[in-house]
C-alpha cells in the first residue's frame, strides 16, 4: 500500500528592505519583482514607505503629523510535502501578506 500522506510547512518571511526572494518564488508575485535587480532596497523602501504613507493618511484623526503608525508585513507561505520522509521536494501552496500595524506613539 501506498503512503499517501500529506505534510504542510508554514514558513514567515519579514517583507522589509532587507527581503530577498527564495529562489522558487513565482516571478508573478509582485513583492518579488520588487525585490530584484540593483534598486531592490530602495524599491521595497519606498514601497513600505507608500504603505505607511497610505495607511496614516486613512488615520488622520489621532495622527496630526501623518506618521505615528506603521504597517509590518510577512509572507506567509504554505508549501506541501507528499510521502512524507522520503527524498521529495515540497512545492509552494500559497502566499499570503500578514499584517500588524505598529503605534508608534503607544
């Protein structure tokens, strides 16, 4: 009889201007793209910054100056092992962000 076990992986990746795609990251994912070529920190800075820009615009009312929250992201990501114990590769699932808004103030 076959083993037909399945086993999941979740793995946490800090989205920040230090990110550095694994090697089987889709070149779809656009956080990825991001994150490629020469300008890849500033690009994932200045993307973050938009972030924390958009998000402190939508909280204005606690937040005179615009800059009291911060929004910190991770890549989820889901990969799945079929036979278990044996030498097989895992492949990716899916991703998703994971967000926690930092208050800088509190």
């Amino acid at each position: 009889m076959a083993n037909s076990a399945f086993t999941f992986t979740i793995k946490r990746t800090a989205l920040d201007e230090n990110y550095v795609p694994a090697d089987n990251t889709r070149i779809t994912t656009n956080f990825a793209n991001l994150a490629r070529g020469e300008s890849r920190q500033e690009n994932l800075r200045n993307t973050l910054r938009m972030i924390d820009n958009r998000f402190n615009s939508l909280a204005h009312w606690d937040n005179p100056r615009g800059d009291r929250y911060a929004v910190e992201l991770q890549i989820v990501s889901v990969e799945m092992s079929v036979a278990p114990g044996e030498e097989t590769d895992s492949f990716p699932l899916i991703e998703i962000l994971q967000t926690t808004i930092v208050d800088g103030q509190t």
